[in-house]
C-alpha cells in the first residue's frame, strides 16, 4: 500500500514538473487517500499485535 502511495507521488511530482496540473493534482489525491489508508491499517495491525502479546 505504501508502495502505490509512492508511486502516485512520483507521479504527481513529474506531473507538476511537466506541467500537467491536473493530473499532478489528482495523483497527489490519490497518493494522500493511499496514505492514510496505509496509516489506518498499520495502527490497527500494530494494536492488535501489541494486545494479542500481552494476552488480553
């Protein structure tokens, strides 16, 4: 998931470089939403591997 969402910036980046606004405007949405996809499933991974350690 991190890796698409770095992907999408590069993109975005040569995008803007080249001029193409809107497509560097829409592969940075793109490159945000994967983002913090990736940040909510990395939390709810990391708490539940810390809950399965303690054994609760």
């Amino acid at each position: 998931m991190l890796y698409y969402a770095l992907v999408a910036l590069v993109i975005a980046i040569i995008a803007g470089l080249l001029g193409f606004g809107a497509i560097a405007f829409a592969a940075a949405g793109i490159a945000k939403i994967l983002f913090f996809i990736f940040l909510v499933i990395f939390v709810v991974t990391l708490a539940g591997h810390l809950l399965r350690r303690t054994g609760a």
